[in-house]
C-alpha cells in the first residue's frame, strides 16, 4: 500500500515538472508565455479629480459643487456660554467676527459645499449686518429667529433667501441637543439635513453670477509670506471680546483664542485654526434704542495676516451684493495665500496688538 502512494506521488511530482521544464529528464523546455504589461489588469478606479474652492483657493472641491451657492451660518458666539458648545467652525470656508449689539459679537460660517459638513451651531437670531455679509456671496442665510426692526425688514428689502429654523416651513432641518446649557444655546443642525431641506423647498442653489475666487490666490508654490513679522495679533472686539491668534510654525496656521483661553471646537476639542486672518477696522453705528449695531461695509483699513507675517491693506465691498475684497494700500492686488480664513471687522477705535517673535538669545558670550 505504502509502495503504491510512493509511486503516485513520484508519478505526480513529475508530471508537474515535466509541465515547467520539459521532463524528468532530457533537454527539451516548454515555453511558457507571461502576460504582458498591457494584460496586467489595471484599477478601473478613476483617479479623484476636484475643482478649486473660489473661497479658499484649495483644490479640494467636488467639481459638482462649484456652481453651488454657498450657505451662511449664524453662529452664537455669546462668551464664555457659547463659544464651549460652538461646533463646526473648522470646517468653515470663512468666518466672519461681527457685532450683534454693544461689544458681543456673533460669527457668520459661510460654506461652499455644505453637504459635506458635520453637525454646526449652536445657531441663533439673524442681524443686520450679517445680511449684507451672507448676500456678498449670493450666499442661503441660515439663522435662528430674527431682529423684527431692522434684521426682517433689511431681509425683506435685499430678498434674501434666509432660512428661519424657528420659523414655519422648515421643520426637519435643525434639532435641539442637551449640551448643560440654556435652551437658547442648544440649536444645531448638520450639512445633511439642511441640503435635503433646500431639495425640499426647492429654492435656487446654483449661483446666479459666477463671482470667481473671493481673493486673489496664489499657487502653493508661491506662498505668500509678509515681510513684516507677525507672531500673535490681538484684536479687541470689545473689553469682554477679545480675538486673539498666535502663529503655529508646524503648521503654517494662526491658532485662535478667546482672550487667554484656546478657542476650540466643541465635539472634537481641537483647538480653531487659520491659515489666514484679516482684520478690517470699520465704523460701527448703532441702529435705535434697542442695542443693536450696524456695522459699516463700505471699506477702510485693515491687516492681512498670514504664513508669520502682516501687511497693511485696504478693503472694500461696494454694493450689498459684492464680497468683500482687498488691496495693498497702493491699490494694487494683494496676493492671498489658499486656506481657510477669520475675518474681524472690528470698531476703528478699538485696540489692535501685532507682536513679533522675540529675538533669539546670542551664543557670543557679551564682550566686557
């Protein structure tokens, strides 16, 4: 029995070897033919293909988003309440710091591609000023009840398409989460939920003039980097709101504060981060006896920080539905780095600190 495997199994090793080399024996070889390189199965994967997000510079954009009106989020921004339970700013294209009334500020997150966004908020209560904003950039204005003297006719008078989360019609696309705060600091909503609410209502969402790049972006490899040193700026908003941004070496970025405090987000803790900060002083006028502000749009001075650097500019934005743009104080282009960007339009009186890096400590001992 045993005898009979082995010649089996002799019989089938060489069988096998016969196969790749012409026999046990002899000198005769069988050809064998390997495919070639054109017969190697490729991935019928196509490689990603994006198109450059007009308000960031960055080639990171769903090509089917580029013709998308962009949305505009009210953000609380109420200190220190607030700004603990605030999420989804790092995810903004831009955000821009204004007055609500007296020295508190409210933010207003503007977004290319909304669908693409995770949970944002918390939301609150439209203003005037943030209109004007939102219409810059033909922008759906996303707020959570609205100012009845001067936000709801200013909305009126624009037409904007505004999107009241606390008003009817609109049910589905906002909820209310327990965070430990009042009631009025719990409003979210997610990218999800607010795309397939305006599917619903089937408002326009394709831009009506292609406005081009919000700036004037550079390419990667030609960075922008001011020659004027820029380590932190520190812009008081007002005594209780103070926005600063120090310079993060690693990655390129200006880290946001709230005062001393790392200003950060509230589901993934990461601290808030810009490649780019402009600071536009302007005039800020109040609007009746309420306590709400208007803040001036038509243009002034200002700084564009970014890469370690600043340089002084000027701004502008015209008509209500122009973006706001910038310049070299000569008038001429200013070169603007990809990335994302916050914007203060601070009151011209109010204090703005730029700090340079301190000098390194010389290794050549002092001469006596």
């Amino acid at each position: 029995m045993f005898k009979n495997f082995v010649k089996i199994t002799s019989f089938v090793l060489c069988l096998a070897t016969m196969l790749a080399f012409g026999g046990c024996s002899g000198n005769e070889t069988v050809k064998v033919d390997l495919p070639s390189s054109s017969e190697v199965p490729v991935s019928s994967e196509p490689e990603p293909v994006f198109a450059v997000n007009p308000l960031t510079g960055i080639e990171n954009l769903d090509p089917a988003a580029v013709n998308n009106r962009p949305v505009a989020v009210m953000i609380n921004n109420l200190y220190p309440t607030a700004q603990s339970v605030q999420t989804g700013l790092n995810q903004a294209d831009i955000v821009y710091e204004a007055y609500a009334e007296g020295g508190v500020t409210r933010l207003l997150a503007v977004f290319k591609d909304i669908s693409k966004i995770t949970k944002i908020g918390t939301i609150r209560s439209a203003r005037y000023s943030y209109i004007d904003l939102a219409m810059g950039h033909d922008a759906i204005y996303v707020h959570a009840g609205i100012n009845k003297s001067h936000a709801a006719p200013h909305v009126k008078e624009t037409g904007i398409d505004n999107i009241n989360l606390l008003g009817g019609g609109f049910g589905g696309m906002s909820f209310r989460e327990k965070n430990g705060k009042a009631y009025e600091h719990t409003l979210y909503t997610t990218g999800e939920k607010l795309s397939n609410g305006f599917k619903k209502i089937k408002w326009r969402t394709e831009l009506k003039n292609n406005k081009g790049m919000w700036q004037s972006f550079v390419t990667d490899d030609a960075e922008v980097t001011p020659a004027t040193e820029c380590e932190t700026i520190t812009v008081t908003m007002s005594s209780a709101y103070v926005s600063k941004f120090t310079y993060d070496k690693e990655t390129k970025t200006y880290k946001k504060f709230s005062a001393k405090k790392q200003h950060k987000d509230y589901v993934t803790g990461k601290q808030l981060s810009f490649k780019n900060v402009l600071v536009l002083k302007t005039a800020i006028t109040p609007l009746g006896n309420e306590g709400v502000v208007k803040t001036g749009l038509t243009g002034g001075e200002g700084y564009y920080v970014t890469n370690g650097g600043y340089q002084k500019i000027k701004w502008s934005k015209g008509s209500t539905s122009n973006p706001i743009k910038i310049t070299l104080e000569n008038g001429k282009e200013c070169a603007y780095n990809p990335g994302n960007t916050w914007v203060c339009l601070v009151n011209k009186n109010n204090s703005v600190k730029i700090t340079a890096p301190a000098p390194k400590a010389s290794s050549t001992p002092a001469v006596k």
